[in-house]
C-alpha cells in the first residue's frame, strides 16, 4: 500500500486545550464488528469520570446518572495521521472495545460501562518517588497543557486504528513525582471494583488489572496519559477518566482507568503475563517479526477497510522509538 511521505506528528496537529471541544462536526460513522481474544483499550459513552470507590463498594446511587446519547461526531485538529492514514470515526472508536473489567465482548462493553462513575477519581503516583501525592483528576487537568496526538493503535489481536487522542506526556506527571534513582520501572494499576466493573468477578484473570515500562520507556515523549478524544472526555468504554497510551506498543500495555502509577526497582508482572506469559510478554512492542502463538503478527485489519495491511515495526514509530531497544534481542523479550 502506498504511503505518504511520513510527516512529524507535531506538524499536522496543533495544541489544543479543552476549549476546542465544543466544536463539533456531522456525522457518525457505523460501528464495525470483529472477534477475536486478547485485549487493547478504547473509550465508552460519556459518564461522569470514575470515582475512588472502595473495593466491593457500591457507588452512590446518585453517583452515575444516566448517559444522554450524543450523536454528533466531535472535531480532531487533523484529519489523518502522520502516514496519510485516516482517522477511525468517534463512532468506530467508543463502540469497538477491548475492556474486559465490563466484558470480553468488545461491542458489549459500551452499553455496559455507559454508567460507570468517572468522577470524583483520584490517582495516588508513588513508590520510589521524592513527591508521593494522590491527585484529583480535576488537579491534573489543571497541571498540563492537554495536547492534541494522532496515533495508531494496534492490537495484538491483529486489529487497528487510527485516533486523535488528547491528553499529556508521561513524563511530565513522573517528573513533578521526582523519581528517585532507583527506580527503573513504572507500575498502572486499574480501579478493583468488581460492582462497578462486572467482568473483575470472572476467576479467569489476576484483577486488578496491571501493567508495567520501563523508565525510559515511561519518559519517551511518544508516551502519553490520555483523558480525551476527539475534543470530548473518555468515555468510561475508553479508559475514563484517565488511560496510558503507548503507541509503538500492543494495545494491551496502554491500561485504562488508572488508579495508581508507583515507580519501582524491579520489573512488575501484568495481567496479561499472569494469564499467560508465553503469549504476552512484558514489552508487548509491535513486532511484524514475531507471531503470536496462535496467529501472524506480519498484517493488519484496519477497522473500517475490507482487506489487511502490512504492520509497521513499532507500529511505524521506529525512528522514536526503536534505540531504547539497541541490543535487545525482541523475540526473546517480546
């Protein structure tokens, strides 16, 4: 397939703070069906944002109001890429899932999580850190500039997209954390709260959901702490009210609704390595060179084409990315 020339994200999108959102535009793509089993991330319908809720709590009644159905497709400051590609519909993205904490069937889980509670939501960053705090989503808004990122997702499953995320480096957050020397890897963890998030109550899994980066992985400006799309909130499918979005990995390391971020020493076990370490392993970068066990990771189905495309090594951020790996062998560390 015929590429145009690859252009830095920066130059095809602008900053954009959350005054841009009320702009919105027409239209609302259909949204796609596909199965398969592993797990990515995307947005659900816009709720309140998600609040610290005790394990096996029940939120507040009053807590979760109703979803109001919003029809109307929201602007991105670009219209495609850094490749030319094409940005999926706000409708493909918010209705095509993998968020198993509500179900393993991707167009199941936006109904589901339509009244899942995004607010009030904190996230506690600590560990090796000199600063530990538990913010207020609403102190973290308030913190960053709230950029604009066109970036592919692609899931080890063998599907993709294209999204206009909006959100803030990583790094940024780590920094005001002030880590100390001995940190050398970041642990996410998702709210617990099987009442809230039906699909914690199925023994097949190590809930809470974790992930983990390294440092430098973690400082890379590529990765992000999203709490928006396409000029609107996350919506609860999506990872609300806050999500990590690494976009030269599989779309499984980019955790949602975070609850706590802690630096440590020593290299964290993920969910999915727990559930089955010799398919998902704890670098997840997207490697066209290396299958999974039960399929090829050498092609693509972008949600809203008919056909497959070549998958790019790290999902086509090599030259940002591919030096943090100089030495490595990536089919041994997968």
């Amino acid at each position: 397939m015929s590429r145009l020339p690859k252009i830095p994200w920066y130059e095809i999108t602008s900053e954009r703070t959350y005054l841009n959102r009320r702009q919105l535009m027409v239209g609302a793509g259909a949204a796609l069906s596909l199965a398969a089993l592993a797990a990515c991330g995307m947005d659900a319908p816009a709720a309140p944002a998600a609040p610290t809720v005790a394990e096996g709590e029940s939120a507040p009644a009053s807590a979760a109001p109703a979803a109001t159905p919003d029809t109307r497709e929201p602007t991105a400051g670009a219209t495609a890429d850094e490749l030319g590609d094409p940005l999926n519909t706000f409708e493909q993205i918010t209705n095509y899932n993998n968020f198993y904490e509500f179900s393993t069937d991707k167009e199941s889980v936006a109904q589901l999580a339509k009244n899942f509670p995004v607010s009030p939501w904190t996230v506690t960053v600590g560990g090796l850190v000199d600063n530990p705090t538990t913010y207020d989503m609403d102190d973290i808004r308030g913190m960053f500039d709230i950029e604009e990122r066109i970036y592919r997702l692609r899931c080890v499953e063998a599907w993709s997209m294209v999204i206009p995320w909006q959100g803030f480096p990583l790094g940024k957050l780590l920094a005001a954390a002030g880590p100390q020397s001995e940190a050398k890897y970041v642990r996410f963890q998702t709210l617990h709260n099987p009442e809230l998030m039906p699909g914690q109550k199925s023994a097949w899994y190590s809930w809470p959901y974790t992930e983990g980066l390294r440092m430098d992985e973690a400082m890379n400006d590529l990765a992000i702490l999203s709490t928006g799309l396409y000029g609107k909130d996350l919506l609860p499918q999506s990872g609300a009210p806050l999500r990590l979005v690494v976009p030269w990995k599989y779309g499984f390391k980019s955790i949602k609704s975070i609850v706590s971020i802690e630096l440590v020493a020593e290299q964290p076990n993920s969910l999915w390595m727990d559930a089955a370490s010799n398919e998902y392993g704890f670098y997840a970068n997207v490697n066209p060179d290396v299958n999974h066990p039960r399929w090829s990771q050498g092609s693509e189905r972008r949600i809203g084409e008919s056909g497959r495309r070549e998958t790019l090594p790290f999902n086509g951020y090599a030259e940002q990315v591919a030096g943090l790996y100089d030495g490595m062998d990536l089919s041994k560390n997968f």
